[in-house]
C-alpha cells in the first residue's frame, strides 16, 4: 500500500509503498477515505519531546470501511461496514482492560504514535475500539468524529450547564468544538465567548472555512499528503 512517511524533521512526509498491514486475530483493517490532520500530527514533524521516530506513519482522525476481519474480532463485523475508530489499540487482558477502561490499559497501541497511523491506504483497529457509522452520515463528515468526541468530553468534565457562561481560551479546531458544544449543551442559547491568544475576544468564533481542513495546512505537510487515488488492497 502507499502511506506517508515521516523520515526527517521540518521536511515534508515521503509517500512510500510500505507492507500492508499485518492485523492481530482480534483485530480490523480499514481502508481509509478521510484521515484528519491534527495538531499533535504538526508537532510530531518538529524537534522536540513529541518528534515521531523515523519511518512513523501519522494520523489517528480516520474513517473509511472494513476490508478485512480477524478470525477472533469480538463483534457483529462486516466487510464494507462503514466505520471510524478510537485511536488505540488495548490489549484486552489488563486490569483497565478487564474492567471495560480500555483507554486506560498500560499495554494500548496508539495509532501513529507507536503503530501504524491513517495518512496510508489502510490502518488496523480495535474490534472494541471501532464504531459503525449511521448510513445517513457521510465519510468527509465521520472524520471530524474524534476531534469532536474530545471538545464534548471537555464540555461534560467541565459541567457545562445551561446558563453557564463559559471562556473558551484558544480557538483552534479543539477549541471551537468545545464552543459547538456549549452552544448544544440542553436548554443553551445564549452565545459563549472565547478568547484567542492571537487575537481579541470575540462574541462568537468565526463559522469554520468551507476550504477543506488538508488545504490549509501548511504546505509542505499537505503537499505530502497526495495519495494517489483509486488504489485497492492486494
């Protein structure tokens, strides 16, 4: 399959044929069609404590559909299922684990951290950590489901209420999700302010560009992404 790679600092990723992935018998491969640039993405290309090893394949905001089962995945799943995925991999036998905490195991695989991420044509899953997709919900809108998942578990840790008036500092994609939610939360109306260290505060983030999320990366990150389209898996 074709992925990009991260191979040096501040240059862009190379697109390479690399091996398809090998999944666990519990676990999924996806094929990819959107996968998110996040902002720990950015960072890992720089130097510092979160620079990725060379040869890492980024990207853990993924969707697409099932290609291939494991003999042992827990579940219902299909091949063509429409899905998006947690971006870890638990190994099912720790404590945390035992006790339904998965994202807590001290053994998880983290998807382009220390396992294979979503910037390739295919990535493996966690049968317990991949979501089926509504059939009404398209797979461009799917990829925006884990920075989403992150905006309202802020809302809900911070007891966000009706009536509560709220600063949202910094207003970055994560940021103007944790205003989306504000603005949703049950019995909510009024408008929620932010402030933005790169500019003054403002009644109401600014409605996200229409310009897909990939274009206004920095270039030579995007310029990297280029996949060549219409590839299958052999």
């Amino acid at each position: 399959m074709k992925a990009a790679v991260f191979r040096e600092v501040g240059r862009p990723l190379v697109v390479e044929t690399v091996a398809d992935p090998a999944p666990a018998p519990s676990e999924l491969v996806m094929k990819v069609a959107y996968c998110g640039i996040c902002g720990t993405d950015l960072h890992a290309t720089r130097a510092g404590l979160t620079t990725a090893c060379c040869g890492q394949i980024l990207g853990h905001e993924y969707v697409g559909e099932i290609v291939e089962v494991g003999p042992q995945a827990e579940g219902d799943w299909r091949v063509g299922d429409r899905v998006c995925a947690m971006p870890f991999i638990a190994c099912g036998r720790c404590l945390p684990c035992a006790a339904g905490r998965f994202f807590e195991c001290s053994n998880k695989k983290v998807s382009g951290v220390d396992d294979p991420g979503g910037f390739a044509e295919f990535v493996t899953t966690g049968c317990r950590e991949t979501l089926r997709l509504p059939p009404d919900l398209d797979l461009r809108s799917a990829a925006l489901v884990e920075p989403l998942a992150v905006g309202i578990h802020a809302v809900r840790m911070a007891d966000v209420r009706a009536g509560s008036r709220v600063l949202v500092i910094g207003a970055g994609p994560i940021g103007l999700t944790v205003a989306l939610w504000c603005r949703r939360r049950p019995g909510s109306g009024g408008e929620r302010g932010r402030e933005d260290a790169r500019g003054p505060p403002c009644a109401w983030a600014p409605r996200p560009s229409s310009t897909p999320s990939w274009k206004r990366a920095p270039r030579a990150f995007c310029n990297s992404l280029q996949m060549s389209p219409g590839a299958r898996r052999t």
